[in-house]
C-alpha cells in the first residue's frame, strides 16, 4: 500500500490522543471513522475536536470553513464493523497489553489484509500486540505527542515483523499530515518516554527530597535546558496516572533505574492525576 491508496482513516478510541489523532487527519483532508466502546465517549471525542478547532480558528491557523470541513469529514460509531471500510486504522485506547490485543483481534477480522494498523502505544512492545494476528508485517507504532494538535512529532516504531513497506507508508502519513517522525526499534518506552520518565520522576524526587521548591524546579529545567515546560508541569499536562502506567512498564522491563517516584504513586492514589482532574502538582480551573 501507498500513500495515495489511503482515503479513509479509522481511529480506535475517541480520548485525548484519539480525538487528536481524528482531528489532524480530518484537517489533512482524510474521511476519518472514530470509534469507541459507549456513545458517550465518542460524543466526549467530538467536545475535544470542536473546543480545539475552535482554537485553531481564534488563532488563525484554520479558516471558519476549513474547520467545518473538518468536522464533516468524522463519523462517530460506537461499531467496531464500521471500521471496514479504512484503510488505515489507528488503534488509541488504554496502556494495556490485552486490551490492546484484543482491539487488534478485533480489526483483523473487519478489515481487509491489506489494510494498515498502527498502535499510538508509547511504551508496549509493537511485536507483542502484533502478535495476536496473522500479518504483523502490517503493524507498526505511531507515537503521537499529546496534544496531537500541536505537537509536531510523531514516533514510528518498527515492531520485529514490520515491514520495509509498512514504515515507510508510516512516515509518509505522519508528513501529510504536517508532522516530522524519527524511527525507533521496538524497545520498552522507545525513543521518547525511555527518556523522559526518568526525567520525569526525577524532577519529582528532587522536589519529595527538598531540593527545591516545584516552580523553582520547573523554572531551573526550562531555562537552564530550554524546555518549554519543567517536568511537574510536564507531568500534570501528561496526566500522573499515565506517566505512573509509563513508568511501571519501564520498571518492570529495564529494572530499578526506572522505579517510579513515591510522591508520584501518592498523587495517582490520592486522585490528583494533573490538569485533567484539576490538582496535581499544580491547580488549575
């Protein structure tokens, strides 16, 4: 499959990432099915896409027109036979290897074999979802950065039975729709998070410890290293429970460097997961 044989791009997963995800491929000009387990997540989805479109025409980046567009082009479903007719299908649920499996099974058995599936995982091992079906050769990472909107990165990870074909349709996707990609091999938190978790969770040590207080912390990181944000903030934006799930993952595979940091576990427990609750490491309204 090329590039011009995709019309049609499916979206498993109408939440944050998946919402995004939708929204960069309606914009790019694709017709786009999301898809999700209750209507009431899929009607979420498309809160998330018209709050941020609306964004993006208060800025000027899109006209009232190409919005609407855009809008146009997403059907919602809550049928996971809906996605038969993709030609792609992204896959954005929850960090969790069976569920992930299972919505893989699933796809294998609606769409045609030569249709794509990508994984918007950001720590679980491409090969091990893959696995599942009859033709691994056609599944791959694409690694979105939150919010996909904005961000222009995406990471494509090359699982063991990738093919050649498959991560070159990848990274000609991500470029049409306006992003830049890296290639990663299939490796616990691959590029991005097997680096910023431990960042991560070392900004929030360093202030558990005392070392400074957390805007300070914050502060020290983006002007001394030229971040835009510091790793507290970072976190609340990210959510604390992803970034504990992320961090669990790397522990569990690459040992004790990556042992998520106590006050990290206390916040998750406590419920204040960051922005999207209003409290983490910071308040919002």
């Amino acid at each position: 499959m090329e590039l011009d044989d995709i019309d049609t791009v499916g979206v498993v997963g109408a939440g944050t990432m998946g919402a995004g995800i939708a929204q960069v491929a309606a914009v790019a000009g694709y017709d786009v099915v999301m898809q999700d387990i209750e209507r009431q997540f899929v009607d979420a989805g498309f809160d998330r896409i018209e709050e941020s479109l609306d964004r993006k025409v208060a800025s000027g980046d899109l006209t009232g027109d190409e919005t609407a567009a855009a809008r146009d082009r997403i059907e919602g479903t809550t049928t996971r036979g809906d996605l038969a007719p993709c030609d792609l299908v992204i896959e954005a649920v929850v960090e969790e290897m069976d569920v992930k499996q299972s919505v893989f099974e699933d796809l294998a058995d609606v769409v045609d074999e030569g249709t794509v599936l990508a994984t918007n995982t950001s720590t679980l091992s491409i090969t091990t979802i893959a696995s599942v079906i009859d033709r691994p050769e056609r599944v791959l990472g694409l690694h979105f950065m939150n919010p996909v909107p904005v961000m222009k990165g995406v990471e494509l990870v090359v699982g063991e039975k990738t093919s050649e074909e498959t991560v070159a349709l990848g990274h000609a996707f991500a470029e049409e729709l306006g992003k830049e990609t890296w290639e990663a091999d299939d490796k616990p938190g691959f590029v991005t998070n097997r680096i910023l978790m431990p960042w991560i969770n070392e900004g929030v040590r360093a202030y558990d410890e005392g070392v400074a207080e957390k805007a300070d912390i914050d502060r020290g990181m983006t002007l001394g290293t030229n971040v835009p944000m510091g790793p507290l903030e970072l976190a609340d934006h990210i959510g604390l429970d992803v970034v504990l799930d992320a961090s669990e993952t790397l522990h569990r595979e690459l040992g004790d460097r990556y042992t998520p940091a106590y006050l990290l576990k206390r916040k998750v427990d406590a419920g204040d997961l960051g922005k999207k609750t209003g409290k983490g490491f910071y308040e919002y309204d």
